[in-house]
C-alpha cells in the first residue's frame, strides 16, 4: 500500500496488488479508531476469569488433577501388564 498526501488531512491510498484507489482523511480514521477504543469492553482481569471460569465451567480446574490421576493409572496398567 502506497499514500500520496493531497492535503494535511486527505491521502489518497493505492494498493500495487490490486491496482485499485481510494480517499482517505487522518481525522476519519482518528475518529473511528477513538469510536472503537471508546465502545470496547474492558480486559478481565485474572481474579474475574478465574470467578467466570469457575461459574460457567465447574470442574475445570480439576482438568490437571484428573489428568494426573489418569497418568498414574495407566501407569499402574503397564506395571499390571508385565506381570505373566
């Protein structure tokens, strides 16, 4: 993407792939952007994930637990294997 500026506001944009143009203005775009930022939700933070994660998914948290528990018993399987 390449700009040619036409005025302090106004560039023109043209893209070399498409071979096509357009108008752009800074203060446009400034505007949207400060339109976006305004209207986006707030990041969590971890303490409110951790409180979502739990209401909205009970049990997650034992994911690792279970995990461990099934490492340990197909480990024992392995051992019970090998005896003849």
């Amino acid at each position: 993407m390449r700009y040619f500026k036409v005025d302090s506001d106004i560039y023109l944009s043209y893209d070399e792939a498409s071979k096509t143009s357009s108008v752009i203005s800074k203060t446009e775009i400034k505007e949207l952007t400060d339109r976006l930022l305004k209207d986006m939700p707030e990041v969590p933070n971890d303490a409110e994930l951790l409180e979502w994660a739990n209401a909205n998914y009970p049990g997650i948290l034992n994911i690792g637990n279970q995990n461990k528990r099934v490492d340990e018993l197909q480990a024992q399987l392995v051992e019970l294997n090998k005896i003849r």
